[in-house]
C-alpha cells in the first residue's frame, strides 16, 4: 500500500478482513483519514477492532472520537467490554478519558442487567478491569458477602485485596472473622485485626496474632493487647519456654521481647542466637542488641562468620552500632564466605575516619565482584564528599597498609594519587608524563604562521 497520499491511504485494502490495515491507519496523522478509517472499523467485530476503536475514542479531534464512539456502541457486548475497557482506563487520565470512560459505561448497560455486566468483568484477566468492575458493582451495592468472601480466597491484587477487606467488614458475620484473621493476604488479616469487634476476638487469638508472620500486624496486634492489659511480653516467654514452636513462631516472639522485654530475657536471646534456624538467629540479634547493649558485642562477633547471610549482615550492622572496634573485623575478612567479608567491611567501614577508607580499599580487591563493586564505590563517594574533612590523624601501619592496598587497586591513576595525597602517602603513584615535542617536530602550520607573522611585522 502507497505511504502517501489519501488513496493509497483509503485504498481497497482498507477493508481486507483481517482489520490490521484499517486499525494500523487509524494511527495516521490525518484527522480525516483516521475518521474514514473508524468508520470502516466499525463494520467489524472482534478484539481488534474494538481496542483501535477505544483508543481512537480518547481522539483530540471530535468527529474521529464520535465515529469511533458510533463503532464501539455497534461492536459492543458483554464478551468484548474487557477489550475496550482496558484501553479507556489506561487513558482514563488523558484530556477526554472520564468522558469516553462515561460512554462506554452507559454503553455496557445497554448490553445487559448491571449484576450480569460486573460479575463477567470481575473475572477479568485485566487488573485494572477488575478494579473497576469491583467499584463498579460496590457502587450499586452488587456485592455479596459471598463475592466478597471468594475476592479475599482468590485475589492476587494487593489494593482489590484491601478494598474487599474492608467492604466485607460491614458484612460480614461473626463466623467470617477466624477465616479473615487467618487468611493469606496480610493486607485482609490487617484490616481484620484493626475492625473485629473485641466481642468477637478472644484473648488467646488475640495473643496468637501478636506472633503473626507479618511484622505490621504483630505490632497492630500488640496495640490491641495493650488495651485489654494482656501481659504480651510473658506470653512470648511462654512460647519460646515450651520450645515446639515453628520457626515463623519462634522469631517472631524474639522479635517482640526486643521491644517489650528487658535484661532478664538475655538467656532467651542467648539460646536464639544459636537456633539452627538463621531466621531466629537474626531475630536473636535484634533482640539482644536492644535489651542487653553490654553483653551484645562479645556474643554477637563469633556471627560474622554465620553461615547464613542475612545472619552476618544483622550482627555487622549491630556491632557497627554498638562501636565495636575495626579491629574485631579481621576474622571476617579472612574467611572463605563473601558475606562474611562483606560483614567485615559493613563493620570497619562503620568506624569511619581512615578504618572506612582502608575498608573500602580492602573490599575493593577483593575477588567478589559485588563487594569489590561496592568498595570502589565506597572510595570515590570519599573522594567526592568526605576526603577533605577526614582529619582523623593516622597512624603509621594504617598508613602502610593503605599504601598497599592502593597499589593493589585497578582504577584510574587520578583516583589512586588522590586517595595517596590525602593519606599522606609518600611517594604518589606515579603516573605518565606528557612531554612537549622537540623543535623538529613541530606541526608545519606552527612555523607557517610564525613565518607570515615576521613578513607582517616587516610590513
């Protein structure tokens, strides 16, 4: 088909069966051919045709928006709307979005009864489909407690989780609130913890909440508690005492003595740090950097070396906090696990003035490319905010062993001979010297003006 010109844009091939060559022109930049090419859309039928024909209803040109209008209302049944309708909400927000979003609703009922429209398009595969056809049909008061009840089983959105939640809070039955309590979302266990009435939400449910795997509502829960002067903090002792709780228990009790506990639950965290679970290791560390600050150092540096990640970043960040010394960092940078090396720098590099530089050059050698990555990051972020304020005296091995390690760096000269002019390292990494070329080797343009400027001057 010719790229030029009205008939070879409104050929005979407009109208071949498929609809791509009239959906493809109705992009033109032509008002006029794209109102033609609407008008041929709207003879046919199919996903399409009615998605060109909902994008061409967001159209700044009236008569193209009309037409395409005309074609959406000839194509439109129960079975296509998904198709239109997740073309006009995505432009919902455009200039003529709220009005083609208008028509279109007036148009799906007239294709049929509204409880018949919104629970086809509930079923939607589109998210922003079923979104509307949920505030669609709450609008109109369409939901049931028994739509609502299989949105919260089966929903996978987040925000359509949440707003089944609470509509089916103003619904819902007494039986209702152990399945909501209990179910997957946390979003619906939180809207639940927060508006079940305390008539309905016994004690030792409630309690059994504050050990939620979700941190937002163990804190919600706790908020209840509170209220109904429930001792939470000897409820966790409890738990952790019996010893048969699951992992997600467990931690999450240790979680909470850390903000609810004291001094004398130093022997819970004690035996939580040694948990063959690393998720209640890493509770344990919170827990005993926030009731017993004293004894936390000494129990937590054998945990640089955890054979668990998330273990060994936990106890580094905590150590760093408690301003244990870069001393202490050695073992983690000579073991064999990254994440202990990288516990190591988090530790040294917290000590700031010249432990963070050695730190950041130590970590920058080494041979894990994500640590190294991070360390030369580390240096030129001091070069570049920190370096002229580091007034930190340093010491002469330090000194040393930063010489070392600058040596040892791959990066650009410029950047070594900064760190070293800082550090007061002697002599500066050397670096290529630019010399100026000899008399015979001068461009030939250079004695050329030379010569026409002496003729001038004779002049």
């Amino acid at each position: 088909m010719p790229g030029s010109g009205v008939r070879g844009w409104l050929g005979p091939a407009l109208k071949e069966t498929s609809w791509f060559v009239a959906a493809v022109t109705a992009f033109h930049v032509d008002g006029r051919i794209r109102q033609r090419s609407v008008r041929v859309l709207g003879l046919g039928s199919g996903p399409l045709v009615t998605a060109a024909l909902a994008v061409r209803a967001l159209d700044h040109v009236p008569e193209v928006r009309d037409a395409a209008l005309d074609g959406l209302r000839n194509v439109m049944d129960v079975e296509v709307a998904p198709d239109a309708l997740k073309v006009i909400l995505a432009g919902r927000h455009r200039h003529f979005g709220p009005a083609a979003l208008t028509a279109v609703t007036t148009m799906l009922l007239e294709c049929g009864s509204p409880s018949a429209v919104a629970g086809h398009l509930m079923t939607s595969s589109d998210r922003d489909v079923r979104r509307w056809a949920f505030e669609f049909a709450h609008g109109r008061d369409l939901l049931t407690r028994e739509n609502l009840l299989t949105a919260v089983a089966s929903e996978k959105d987040q925000l359509l989780l949440a707003w089944c939640a609470e509509w089916l809070m103003d619904v819902a039955r007494p039986e209702d609130f152990a399945e909501l309590l209990t179910a997957r979302s946390v979003n619906v266990r939180l809207t639940a913890i927060t508006k079940v009435p305390d008539a309905d939400l016994p004690d030792d449910a409630l309690l059994a909440l504050t050990a939620d795997r979700a941190p937002r509502l163990r804190e919600a829960a706790r908020w209840r508690a509170r209220r109904r002067n429930l001792d939470v903090a000897a409820w966790y002792r409890g738990e952790l005492s019996a010893g048969d709780g699951s992992v997600i228990m467990r931690a999450a009790c240790l979680d909470g003595l850390a903000s609810l506990g004291g001094v004398d639950d130093l022997g819970l965290f004690l035996e939580g740090i040694s948990d063959p679970a690393p998720r209640v290791r890493a509770a344990a560390v919170g827990g005993l950097a926030a009731t017993s600050p004293d004894e936390a150092p000494a129990a937590l540096l054998p945990l640089l070396l955890d054979p668990s990640p998330r273990v060994a970043s936990r106890a580094a960040r905590v150590l760093s906090r408690a301003g244990v010394g870069a001393d202490h960092s050695r073992e983690a940078w000579a073991s064999r696990q990254a994440w202990s090396r990288r516990a190591g720098w988090r530790l040294m590099r917290g000590c700031g003035g010249w432990d963070r530089v050695e730190a950041d050059l130590r970590a920058a050698a080494d041979g894990d490319p994500h640590l190294a990555g991070e360390g030369s990051e580390g240096i030129r972020s001091w070069l570049a905010s920190a370096a002229a304020t580091t007034w930190q005296p340093l010491a002469g091995d330090q000194r040393d062993r930063i010489g070392v390690l600058l040596s040892g760096w791959s990066s650009p000269d410029q950047e070594r001979r900064a760190v070293a002019f800082h550090a007061g390292i002697r002599p500066l990494p050397s670096t290529p010297r630019l010399t100026a070329p000899e008399p015979n080797d001068r461009p030939p343009s250079v004695g050329k003006a030379r010569r026409w400027f002496s003729i001038l001057r004779r002049r």
